[in-house]
C-alpha cells in the first residue's frame, strides 16, 4: 500500500497466496492522504476504530495509536502487519470492542462498519472521551456511508460534513460538541425468541451490537432451529460461527449431557453468545471461545458441529470462510461425526461437502434455505 509515509506490506489474515482480496482499500488510501496533508499535524491520543486489517494503525505506528476492533482475525492481521513491517512490539494498543476505550482521545479515525448498531454502539462507548478540540475523521467506500450514518456521527458526536468522493471513498468530518446531550446505549439488545424453534421457544436472546440481525432472529437460524439433530446422547458440541449463541443454547437445552462449545470470530459475537446462554439457566458445561473457526480444538474430538457460515468478508462475497469452517470440521469429528450446516440454496454447499467428506444429506429444504448433514468416516 502506497501512503504519504511510505509502502507498507500488509496481508489479510490467515493468509492465503490465493486470495487476491487486499488488506486495504480506496478508503484508507484517502484517509492517510487527508491526514498527511491536514495542518496542523496529528498530535496527542490517536484512535482508530475498525480497521480491518490493520492498514491504517501500521501507517500511523509513529503516532502509537489505539486500535479498536470486534475481529479476532482482523487483530492478528494487525499482529502481523505490524511486526512484518518492523514496528516495535508495544507501538501500537491494541484493544477489542469490549474493552474499557481509552480516558481521552485527540485524534479519532473511524472505519465506517457494515453495521450501524456497531458504529453507534462504539461511538456512545467513545463519546465521554472526545473533546472539542477531537479532530473526528470517518472513512469508508460511497456505498458504505449512508444518510444513516452521518445521523448517528451528528446526534452522537456533533455538526457532520462529508468529502467528495475519490476513487468511489469518501471521508466524514465531524466537530464535537461538548454540550451534546447524547441518548442513553440501547445495547445489549433483548427479545423472546418465537414459540416455533424448538428448545429455544420463548427463550431469551441477548445480541451485543454489530452480531448479525442484533435485533431480530434472522430466517436462515429461524429454518435451521426447527431441523436440529435431536440430542441425548451427550458428547462433545461446537456452535462454530456462533453469533448469539442461539443454536448452541437450543442444543443444550435439548441434551443437558452435552459439552457445548460457542466459537466466533467476532468478540462482540461471543460475549452475546455468552449472555444467551447464561440468560436461560442452561444446565451442563459450555465453553466460549474467539478465535478463526477450531484452530486449537484437537484433532477427532468433536462429536457434532452446527454452522451457518457467512459469505461475505465485509463487502466481499468469498467461500473462503466456508471453506476453513468446513475442513476445521472434518478434521476435528471423531469417525462417525456429524457436520450440519443450514444456507441459501443457491451456495452449493452440497458441493464443498461432498468433496470434504464423501457424502452430503439434505435434511431440510424449503425455497430459500437448505440444511445438510456431512459424516465423517
């Protein structure tokens, strides 16, 4: 990446000589240049909220700015950038979305998310510590920024402008006003499950901001909670891609017995995963786990794994996630194992299944969804 400071080399994380997606974008390249000739120069307690790969915190290392994140992979790719470009360990904070943000903040960069509700979540979290003289900057691609999001930068923080675009990215400004009356957090958010999913019926959610559909149980879990194996024999569980943990909730509700473990890439995810659980009184033992998919679980040791992977990486549409879920799977099922995977039809999951582990089963269908059970043998 070509900045004003220099050519950092940056990769996304785990790399992959394959994947051709960048570890930046127009956007980071726009703001970098906005920073470098802005006057005067940045100075005191810089913050950087999203970044997603680490491109802007290794250009600015020279400042020591404060990294805020969600992603579990999108740290480590900071890790790494950081270390491959030889910033010294300690340069740059690194902290996640559930962490206490800093006291104060005089520069604060913000990498407009994909969701809303987590920009308004960490801004509100960030608010108290902005001041008058806070220079703001947003940044994000045309299609990312929206009226929405100039609303929620103007009724949290203060008076919002927006650039011209460049190379399809535009940047937010915005002047803090210290005399703002900011409304209360509305997140976590909490609602009754419907009466039609099974062990789940009527139970409580509890969505932290930015898990998908925070506000709603989105129809893909909705179809996959209906078709659910039916439990009782205890062993070992994994909710991989956990988001709210409604589905490894569901399965320990239904098998007291079982070992459940909730993994997600996403800290906002599993800490939701964990406030699901433990509001509905689950007996048994679970474990809550962030990192990239089971990297770490030993070799056939699970017994069940459940998965509704995504197909996007922020703006992108890639399988790549798909693909590590499902061999992490195969390679973590004892003999006789069991992957079930729900989707949209039109994803071929049937596909990379058959592949992977000989067989593929449709369990459930309807018009938009599938639900597949993989063995492993």
């Amino acid at each position: 990446m070509t900045t004003p400071w220099g050519e950092p080399v940056l990769s996304r994380f785990p790399e992959d000589p394959r994947d051709r997606l960048r570890a930046w974008d127009a956007s980071d390249e726009y703001l970098l240049r906005h920073l470098a000739e802005r006057q005067p120069p940045l100075s005191g307690a810089v913050v950087v909220v999203g970044d997603r790969w680490g491109a802007l915190v290794t250009a600015l290392a020279a400042h020591r700015p404060t990294q805020i994140t969600d992603s579990w992979l999108g740290q480590e790719a900071t890790r790494a950038n950081l270390a491959r470009n030889g910033v010294e360990p300690g340069t740059v904070r690194l902290l996640t979305t559930r962490d206490a943000p800093p006291e104060r903040t005089d520069v604060l960069l913000v990498r407009v998310p994909k969701s809303l509700a987590l920009l308004e979540d960490q801004l509100l979290r960030l608010a108290p510590s902005v001041h008058a003289d806070t220079v703001v900057v947003g940044t994000g691609m045309v299609k990312e920024i929206h009226t929405s999001t100039l609303k929620l930068f103007e009724r949290i923080l203060g008076p919002t402008r927006t650039s011209l675009a460049e190379k399809k990215a535009r940047l937010i400004f915005c002047t803090p006003d210290p005399f703002l009356v900011r409304p209360p957090n509305p997140w976590p958010y909490r609602y009754p499950l419907p009466g039609d999913v099974g062990p789940v019926s009527g139970r409580t959610v509890v969505n932290h901001a930015g898990v998908f559909c925070a506000d709603r149980l989105d129809i893909g879990t909705r179809f996959f909670l209906r078709h659910l194996p039916a439990g009782g024999g205890g062993g070992r569980v994994v909710d991989l891609g956990c988001g709210n943990g409604v589905v490894g909730t569901a399965m320990a509700l239904a098998d007291p017995k079982a070992e459940v473990l909730f993994v997600d890439e996403s800290f906002q995810a599993v800490a939701s995963a964990q406030d699901t659980y433990r509001a509905n009184d689950v007996s048994g033992h679970a474990e809550f786990r962030v990192g990239d998919g089971l990297a770490g679980v030993p070799s056939g040791s699970v017994d069940l794994v459940l998965n509704n992977p995504p197909f996007h990486s922020h703006q992108a549409t890639t399988d790549a996630t798909a693909w590590r879920m499902f061999t992490g799977a195969r390679r973590t099922l004892r003999t006789g194992g069991e992957l079930w995977v729900v989707g949209n039809r039109h994803l071929g999951h049937h596909v990379k299944l058959r592949r992977l582990f000989g067989n593929s089963e449709v369990v459930a269908s309807d018009p938009k969804f599938v639900v597949l059970r993989a063995v492993r043998r």
